[in-house]
C-alpha cells in the first residue's frame, strides 16, 4: 500500500499553450499553393512564396475563414475571452522544402498567436521542435541528467507533423525544423495574428481595431 504522506502532488505551473488538430482533406489548398511563385530564401535553407499575404487573396478566403475560427476556438478553449476580444490573421505565407532544406531556430515578430498547415509531409520531411527558454526546472547553465523526459523537464519538444495538421502557439516561443531526408517536396502555410478589441483599464485603455488591409 503506498504511503499517502510520501506522494507528491505534481503540478505544471505556467504552461505554454501549445494546439494541434488536424483538419482533414487539403487537397484543394495544396494545389493552389504548389501555383505560387516561389523564391530561395537568403540564407538558402528553404523556399518561400512571394506572396505574404497569402490568405487574404480572394481563392484563399475560404480557408482564411477556417484558420480564424480555428484560432479562435483554440484561445477559447484555454480561457482567452474571444467573445470581446477578435483575433485574426495578418500575414501568411507559403513555404517549400526540398531534400536538405530546414528552418533554424526563430521567433516571429509582431505578432501574438502564430501557426502552420501542413500540407503535404511525410514522415522524412523533418520534424518541428519547439525550445524552452523558461529554465522551468534548473538553469541551462546546469547539467542535472533527465532520466525521463516529459513536458516539466525538456529542454527541447519534438513533432512529427502529418498531411492537415494545423499547429497554434505563441509567436515568441522560439522553433526550428530539422533538414529534409524525403525525395518529395514539403508544402506548408505559415502565418501570424493579431487582436482587435477594447483593452478597458482605469489609466490605460486602449482600443484596437482591425485595419481594412485584414478584411
């Protein structure tokens, strides 16, 4: 019989809200993204569309529609108040994956909720990673062995995203994506959004309204 006294209750404090659902046939979308105009990015790990207002253009709308709710019912789900407070997409883009190509490690900018649709991957096309730089449990400047490595403790989470996967999460939470091993290209959507709303304080109120660019 385990001791009542000797278990600790465990708790995960100040989690990062993190969401994955996939959406099912994209077919239609991947086509439309493959006829994009597409070029190397700088640094050459990667192609990306020259469009990046990829979703505002009138073919796409329908799918910026379902990216919105989508977005939303996720900020829902944890709490968020999207009943006064709107959130919406400000910018999307089309990225492409040949063997060898990645995506170092980065944030993006100007933005609160940030996600992708993946729309044609497999399972060599090279895995999303997501870094903690909470220094949640012990300083990255102290190496303590991690027998078991779980959501309180990592340093690094890892997905292996599928064909409709559709991934939220905060636009400062730091990411990468490890170099292509698949013959076949890799098609994504990336995007970023923001919140229109009024922000009612006593000293620092603030109103916020979508721009007509966004509608």
């Amino acid at each position: 019989m385990t001791d009542q006294k000797s278990r600790f209750d465990l708790y995960q404090l100040f989690s990062v809200p993190f969401g994955r659902q996939n959406i099912g046939d994209v077919s239609e979308l991947t086509n439309l993204v493959k006829q994009e105009k597409f070029f190397e990015t700088s640094n050459k790990d990667g192609f990306i569309t020259e469009e990046t207002q990829l979703l505002h253009k009138d073919k796409y709308r329908k799918y910026l529609d379902l990216i919105e709710n989508k977005l939303n019912n996720f900020l829902s789900s944890i709490g968020v108040d999207t009943e006064n407070f709107n959130f919406y997409i400000t910018g999307s883009w089309g990225t492409k994956h040949q063997k060898g190509n990645y995506a170092p490690q980065h944030k993006h900018k100007n933005s609160l909720i940030s996600g992708c649709l993946y729309l044609q991957t497999d399972e060599k096309s090279g895995d999303i990673n997501f870094v903690n730089l909470q220094n949640n449990l012990f300083p990255s400047t102290f190496d303590v062995g991690i027998k078991n490595t779980n959501p309180l403790n990592a340093e690094v989470m890892t997905f292996t995203p599928n064909n409709s996967d559709l991934y939220f999460f905060p636009s400062h939470l730091q990411h990468y994506v490890n170099p292509s091993n698949s013959s076949n290209d890799r098609y994504m959507i990336a995007f970023n959004s923001f919140v229109r709303g009024h922000f009612k304080e006593p000293t620092s109120s603030l109103k916020l309204e979508r721009s007509k660019d966004y509608d």
